[in-house]
C-alpha cells in the first residue's frame, strides 16, 4: 500500500480523496448556508422563513436545487453564447479553487504552499471576471450596467483589503496561512489590530457583493443586475458560487484575525475541542454577522460606496500600516 | 518529466493565446485570450521556482489592470470594418518589421554565451535553499536597491496624479453631499421603543410637524461664490 500511494497515481488519488473531503462538506455547508440565511432572516423580521419542506425546512435547500435542475436554459438569442455558459461555470469554479490552500487544522491543507495568502488574494481578485463576462455576455443593458458596477467596486475595495493583508503579514513575518493561525497561539490578531479587523470585514462584503453593498445586482434600480438573463442551473451557479465566496471570505477573516483553528484559551474545556470545529464556530460567527448586516442596512448609494472605498478605507489602512510598521519596529517585536 | 510535460503545455497554450489576441475578431476576445497568456506566464514562473512573482502577476495584471482594460474595452464602440480597412496595405510592412526584430533577436541569443565566472560576479548571489521566494526578494530590494525601489515608486506616484490632474474637470455648480454635516446634525432622527401591537392613537406618537406657511428659501449662490 505504501508503495502504491508514493507512486504518482497514488499521489493523485491521495489528492482526490483530500479535495472531496473538503469540497463536500463546503458543497453542503453553501447549501445550508442558504437555508440558514432566509432562516436568520426571518427570524430577524418576525417570519417563519421555510418550513414546510421537511423537519424546520432542512429539506428546503434540495427542494431548491431540484426546481432549478429542471428549468429550462434560457440563452437569450443576441448573446455570446459561450462567455455566457463559460461565466457562471467560471464563478464557481473560482469560489471552489480557493478552498485548496485553506488549513482547517495544522497540517490539514490540501496545499500548505509558501505564497497561500497570496493565492487566496488572487482567486479572489479573479471572482469579478465571472460578472463582467457575464454582464457583457448576456447582451442586456441591466446586466452590463450591473458588471460595470461590479468590476469598479471589486477593484476598489481590494485596495484597502491588500492593506490590510500587509498590516497582518507584517505582524506574521509569513505569507504563509498555517504560519499566520500559528503566530496567533497568543494573541488573535483582531485585538491589536481592531481597526483593520473592521476595514477588512466590511471590504469582504463589498468583495462578495453582498447587503449593503450588492449594487451589482440592486434589484430596485438594475431588476437583478449582471445575472438578469440567467436561469436554472446557470443561475444556481452563480448563486451558490456567491454564498460559497461568503464561506470563503469567512474562512479568510477566520484565519487572519480571529485565529483559524486555535481555541480562544489554550486551557481544560476549551482546547478538548478539535480544532476544526473551533474553524468551523469562527466561520458561522462571520457568516451569522454577513446575515445580520443585511437584515440591518440599506443599500448603499454608489458614489457613498466609492467614498468610503477610496477617501475613508484606502488612507486610513495606510495610516494604520505605518502606525504598525512603526509600532513593531520600536518596540522590538517584529518577527525574525 | 511532468515538469517537462507541463512546461511545454503552458508553453504552447501561452503561445497559442498571444496569437488568438493578436487575430481574434472581436477586441473582447482579445483580452480574454491575453489573460489566459497571463495566466500560462504565471504557471511557467511556478514551473521555475518563481511562486512569488506568479503570485504578484495574477494579482496585479489579472485581477487588477486586465480588469480595467476589459472595462475600457467593453465600453468602446469599435467599428470592426474600419479596424480592418488597411490590413492589405500595411501587412507586408508589418511583416518586414516583424522579421527585423526576429531575426535580431535571433542573432542576440545565438551569439550569447555565459562567462565563467558569472556566477561569483553577480552582485546578490543566490539565497540558500531554505529561503523562500518573498523573503530573498525582500533580501535584495529594500537592501542594495531601496533608492532605486523608491524612485520606482514616486515615479508611479507622479504618473498617477498627474493622469488625475490631466483628466479631472472642475464642474461648478455641482452639489456635493457633505457627510460630516449631515451626521453632525443634532436631533434628526430619533428611536422610540414602542409596545407590540399598539396602534399610533393608543400612544400618541408625534406626527411629522405640520409644514411651515412659508418653507424656508434654499439660496443656491451661498457657496459657489455669489456672482456668475
């Protein structure tokens, strides 16, 4: 068996087998994730939410993913007819891509690489190709209009996001993702960089489009925005790519403040819990709270949306780097 | 051996690419097809050792200015016909001046051979095996070359205020909002916790106040200096 498993097919199998565990259970993960949202939103607005299909609605996301199966595939006819299959495709793809560098548990990454934040910053610096080739694919005014939105907010808020990331890695000394949970066995990075900890959080929101940034698809100026032409499967791909880009950037919060897989003190009850599970709370905490942000703020206007990209994020995250660099290099406590 | 394999793969995907932006009809599949060639750039940089700068080129040129070109390119109303008017006329030119260069470069590489001791007359020679890609790079250039980093940078600094200086256009008479006020204003809005399922007359609640006879006149020559 040994022999089997160093030999190239045996390495490819071993990386199946690593990849399915982990996209499984994500797969599963997006899928409630839907659930959980209408849920929580409900439960915020004095609503039930679904509850019909099956015990409390869990059954609702297959009931879901069964009625789109079975639409039909719409391509509108003056559209390009590949781009406009390929994006969604594409969206997916991207939102699953990711996950390959994600450490659930130390040593637990498909590919613990040396370069992993930046992988991640570039997977998802890519996420706005899938909704530009969309909005230009579909041939429609409200789609492009949504795509043109989408690709200047997405460029904008990753500015202050790389900021961000710099701040942290400056504190880590790694680009690695294990090296940044490890740095943190003392302290989470959110308490001594709260400020960022906040930019960050609010630039994942517009990162994934999400309330109150989802000017993209603003139904009440644009109908659904870059996937207006878009049904069935088509559809679902671009919605589950959406909530698996939220678990993603949960994931990514998880990991650069709130200390991945580390319990929150390393004594008796606390660190008898494995350590996927403390990823997996952290997780449901930002997801809850990506939740609970829609329920709470209307949608931004987009010149507001801009200013607060590029006049308050992008100088005050430069401000608060130098401060850092400052800090760390006076008080002796930069990583070696 | 794979090594080989998928040098050679992205090698010929990366080529293929360069040339479909080259010949591509529609400039929107141009610059799909010059991002797959970025794309194949990155992963020969992998194959190379290089994870770092493969990193930085998605980052930057994928994810941020390719993004800007298909933006900018989407938005032009090219006439296909016209872009092809000439191509009869001007190919043998281009084919001569691609040829030149060719065989140039041709000539450059062929003569081109190592001197013996190269290696030792580099100025930063190799890190060791244990360094990674960031850190040798950070190594050298905030070290030998910080000056030259820096000047880099206010080079790229000039260039970007002056392409907002170049392009920004004062419109007067535009009327901006002005967050900091708006939030300083005292008693705007106000939050009352009222019981569940009482109705508006049970409690009273205050209604908008009756609009004033005359509503009060909004100047619009305050701010922008009076006089036109």
């Amino acid at each position: 068996m040994d022999g089997f498993l160093s030999t190239p097919i045996g390495i490819l199998a071993i990386t199946l087998a690593q990849t399915l565990a982990l996209l499984v259970p994500v797969l599963i993960g997006v899928a409630y994730l839907t659930l959980a949202e209408r849920k929580v939103l409900a439960a915020m607005q004095m609503r039930r939410g679904p509850n019909v299909v099956g015990p409390f609605g869990l059954l609702q996301p297959f009931a879901d993913a069964l009625k789109m199966l079975m639409k039909e595939t719409i391509v509108p006819s003056g559209a390009n007819r590949y781009l406009f299959l390929f994006a969604p495709m594409l969206t997916f793809m991207l939102a699953m891509l990711a996950w390959a560098v994600i450490p659930v548990n130390e040593g637990w990454a498909i590919a613990d690489i040396n370069v992993g934040i930046l992988y991640l910053f570039a997977i998802s610096s890519l996420g706005v190709y899938g909704i530009i080739i969309a909005g230009w694919a579909s041939n429609s005014k409200y789609a492009f209009l949504g795509a043109l939105r989408s690709a200047a907010q997405m460029v904008s808020y990753e500015v202050s996001m790389g900021f961000v990331i710099v701040t942290v890695l400056m504190c880590v000394g790694s680009l690695n993702l294990t090296a940044i949970v490890k740095a943190q066995e003392t302290v989470w990075f959110f308490i001594p960089l709260f400020p960022m900890f906040v930019i960050f959080f609010i630039s994942t929101l517009a990162e994934t489009n999400r309330a109150p940034f989802d000017l993209p698809e603003g139904e009440s100026e644009l109908v659904a925005g870059f996937f207006v032409e878009y049904s069935s499967m088509s559809f679902a791909l671009f919605f589950l790519g959406e909530y698996a880009n939220m678990i993603l950037m949960s994931a990514l919060t998880t990991i650069l403040f709130l200390g991945g897989w580390l319990p929150p003190m390393d004594i008796a009850p606390f660190n008898w819990v494995p350590g996927p599970i403390w990823f997996i709370l952290k997780i449901c905490l930002c997801l809850f709270t990506f939740i609970w942000v829609r329920a709470t703020f209307p949608r931004y206007r987009y010149d507001q949306l801009m200013r607060l990209g590029w006049k308050v994020f992008l100088p005050f995250s430069l401000l608060w780097l130098v401060i850092t660099a400052a800090v760390l290099k006076l008080a002796g406590w930069l990583p070696a | 051996m794979i090594a080989a394999l998928a040098f050679y793969l992205f090698a010929a995907i990366l080529i293929a690419s360069a040339v479909m932006v080259v010949t591509a009809r529609n400039p929107v599949h141009s610059v799909l097809f010059l991002i797959l060639a970025f794309f194949n750039a990155a992963a020969l940089f992998l194959i190379a050792g290089a994870e770092f700068l493969a990193m930085i080129l998605v980052i930057v040129y994928v994810g941020a200015v390719a993004v800007l070109f298909l933006f900018v390119v989407m938005m032009l109303d090219i006439d296909f016909a016209q872009l092809r008017e000439g191509f009869q006329r001007y190919a043998p030119f281009g084919a001569v001046i691609g040829g030149i260069l060719f065989l140039e470069l041709a000539f450059v590489l062929g003569s081109w051979s190592f001197a013996d001791s190269a290696d030792d007359l580099r100025l930063s020679p190799n890190p060791g095996a244990g360094v990674t890609n960031a850190e040798a790079l950070g190594r050298i250039l905030y070290t030998d070359y910080v000056y030259l980093f820096q000047a880099a940078g206010m080079v790229l600094l000039v260039a970007m205020i002056g392409a907002i200086v170049l392009t920004h256009r004062d419109r007067p008479g535009t009327r901006r909002q002005s967050i900091a006020d708006q939030v300083a204003r005292a008693n705007s809005i106000s939050l009352e916790k009222v019981p569940v399922g009482a109705g508006v007359k049970e409690l009273g609640i205050r209604r908008p106040p009756e609009p004033a006879a005359e509503p009060p006149r909004v100047t619009h020559d305050a701010g922008h200096g009076g006089h036109h």
